[in-house]
C-alpha cells in the first residue's frame, strides 16, 4: 500500500549502506515516503545474520531497521552489473552509501563520476569521520564512536567509571542527522534543480549532539565555566527510590518548583534563596536533587504518581521493554504494526512515530528478502530480458 500523502512518494533513493547506520537513515526516507532501492551483495547485508531469526537472512536486527525498502542483488566487480547500478542512478533522486573514503571510488562509483551519469542526484555519503581530517580513514563503530565522542566519559564523570549507553545511540542518533542533512540537500535540488554532496560524519555527528548542552561554560571565551552541564552530571539526577518502586521527576519551572514545596509541606525550600530562580537552581542542583529524592522516599508511586500529575508536575513511570510495547499511550497511537511477512510470516514492527497530515503512517514494504526485487527494479529502469537472464546466471554461479 503506497500513501501518495507522504511527503516523498515518488522520490527514489539508491540504499548502498549496510548494518546500522546507513540502513537506519534510509529506512527514515522510505517511512517519509520514498522508493528505496537496497542494493546487496551476493550474501547480502551483514545486519541480516544479528538476532533471531525463523529463517537465513532475515534477523531480528535486519527486520528492525529495512522496513518499505526493496532489495536488489548486484555484484559490482562485475560489468554488466555495475552497468545496472548505473541505470538505477540514472532514475534516483539520492544516492546514500556508508562506504569508508576511498573505497567507493575503486568501483566506479565516486561522486563525480555518478554526477555525470545524473547531476541532479543528491550523493550522501555516511562516515565514520569527516573526509578532511586525519582520522577519515579509519573504520567506526558504535561503540567506538561513544567512547571518542565522549558519551561513555560523561557516565565517569557521574558515576566514576566510563560506560556505553545500552542502545546503539550513535547509529541511530547519527542516522537522524543524516536523514535531516539528506532532506536539506534535496531541498536545495528541488529550488535548484541541481544535485550535490552531503557529507554526514558519525564522530563530528555525535560531538555535536553531546556538546549542544555539554559545551556548557566553553561557549564563552575565555570560559566561564567548565565544561560538562551540571544537572545532566549530577549523581543524584536518576530515577527516584519511592516507598515501593522508582519514578522518574522533574520539576523544572518556578511554578512546577513551588507546587512541589507546597505538596511536600517544605516551605523552608520554597523560601531558600538556592533553589528560588532557575538560575539558581542550576548552581545548586546536587543538593536540590539529594531533597528531591528524600521527599519521594516518604510515600509510594501511586500516590506520588496522582498527586505529581494533579499539580502539574512531569512525573513517570520506569518502565521495563514488555511495559512500555504494552503502554496504553503507545498502544492507543498504534506505534508498533503488526505485519503478514512474505516468508517470515506473523512480525510486529517498531513503526515511526511521524504522522503527515495527522494520518497515520502503516508499513508500506515489508522489510526484503535478499534480492526480491532484483528483476523488478532493473526491468523498470531499462534493462533488457538478455541483460537480466545474463544477471540471474551471474547471481546463480556465485551462491
């Protein structure tokens, strides 16, 4: 089912990445609308062997992250095969590779060249650091990039020893400014009419998301601060031990601050000069959250949870996986879909959260079996039936 109110039906986007990154921001241009063509190799994406799976090729990890994508098998060591990628170029939009620099040069393929083939194509091309500094041909992961980006040292900084936030928040985070940074590009191609290169670099990606707050007081110079945002780094900013559980709070206005003092029965902290303006607070948030957190250590979640939301004050739950797919907030806006897969048979999906129009968004291609759309797509970009015998013995020789 194919919704013409997406706002990039009828865009067609060339998908040459694998594993997590790449995948990720192409998957967020085929939720938004667009054709994605995935091209593979042979064997296939590398993301399609992680986690479970009820059949080869289609892991848990590869469903989550290719979903309204078709997928074409190429060899592009081989010439006609290469000579197919090129008319699919020609009939793109955008072209997204995560190859590292250099390497999608020796096939053919640098932006230059593929510009020539179609100059009102956007080349985007997703690495691990930027093309013009020293590290730019180094593999990434990651991993790896959390730890020079100086995620995992922020949890050192609160807690004493370095850590990984358990997601794969770099992919992912990097992905989404990928994504934006591809949809700016063909911005400019749609008032233009020309293409260009966009460059989206996992380590400059994730410095900036971290030093957007942690820049803290370097933003002046000379600083007048250290580095690091303090309410964030506080060791007593994390969720709250109550009489029966653990809630997450935060209070964060003038207003929402003296309701809590009153509901508390503190008017001593609603007088206290350290914690009367925000700015105050700010300088003084250890020992606002250390109050914090024995106030809610008098009574239970519920109450704390009826009585927070009467007065106005952000409080929730901490939910474990199986709460939150079962929030009834979650379930009521129908994020996750559930899908009838070709070959893997019943799947629920993580779906995107993103509604056009205030219509809701349903999974329009499941995520592909290796090479499904092989001959599909390379007939409707021009190849003939010799071409495409010529491809399938090709692919049938190599497995």
């Amino acid at each position: 089912m194919e919704n013409q109110y997406l706002p990039l039906s009828g865009v067609r986007v060339v998908d040459l990445t694998t594993t997590v990154f790449g995948p990720y921001t192409t998957q967020i241009l085929g939720d938004f609308g667009a054709d994605v063509i995935k091209i593979e190799s042979i064997n296939g994406d590398t993301l399609r062997y992680v986690g479970t799976a009820r059949s080869k090729g289609m892991g848990a990890l590869f469903l989550g992250f290719n979903r309204n994508k078709r997928s074409v098998v190429l060899d592009l060591k081989e010439p006609l095969q290469r000579r197919a990628l090129s008319k699919i170029i020609e009939s793109a939009d955008i072209l997204v590779h995560n190859m590292r620099p250099g390497k999608i040069d020796k096939i053919g393929f640098d932006p230059e060249t593929v510009r020539k083939l179609n100059p009102k194509l956007v080349f985007a091309s997703l690495h691990g650091y930027g093309e013009s500094g020293p590290y730019a041909t180094r593999p990434a992961y990651d991993d790896v990039i959390q730890g020079e980006s100086g995620g995992a040292a922020l949890f050192e900084a609160r807690d004493g020893s370095p850590a990984f936030v358990p997601s794969v928040i770099v992919d992912k985070g990097a992905a989404n400014i990928a994504a934006n940074g591809i949809l700016g590009a063909y911005i400019s191609r749609l008032r233009t009419g020309m293409g260009g290169y966009v460059e989206i670099p996992m380590f400059e990606a994730m410095v900036s998301f971290h030093f957007a707050e942690h820049q803290y007081g370097h933003v002046f110079d000379p600083p007048e601060a250290d580095l690091g945002y303090p309410r964030t780094l506080s060791k007593f900013r994390r969720p709250y031990k109550t009489a029966d559980g653990y809630l997450c709070v935060l209070a964060y206005t003038d207003k929402q601050w003296q309701n809590f003092w009153t509901l508390t029965s503190s008017p001593e902290c609603a007088q206290d000069p350290r914690f009367a303006t925000m700015a105050a607070r700010s300088k003084n948030i250890n020992e606002l959250y250390e109050i914090v957190g024995f106030e809610l250590s008098k009574k239970p979640n519920a109450f704390w949870l009826t009585e927070l939301n009467a007065n106005g004050i952000p409080v929730g739950a901490v939910n474990g996986l199986e709460a939150v797919k079962n929030d009834p907030h979650i379930r009521s806006v129908e994020l996750f879909k559930p899908i009838e897969h070709s070959s893997e048979g019943h799947l629920t999906l993580c779906g995107s959260p993103i509604r056009f129009n205030k219509m809701p968004n349903p999974i329009q291609k499941e995520p592909p079996c290796l090479g499904a759309h092989t001959d599909e797509v390379l007939a409707e970009c021009g190849l003939s039936a010799e071409d495409l015998a010529a491809i399938r013995t090709k692919r049938r020789d190599a497995s």
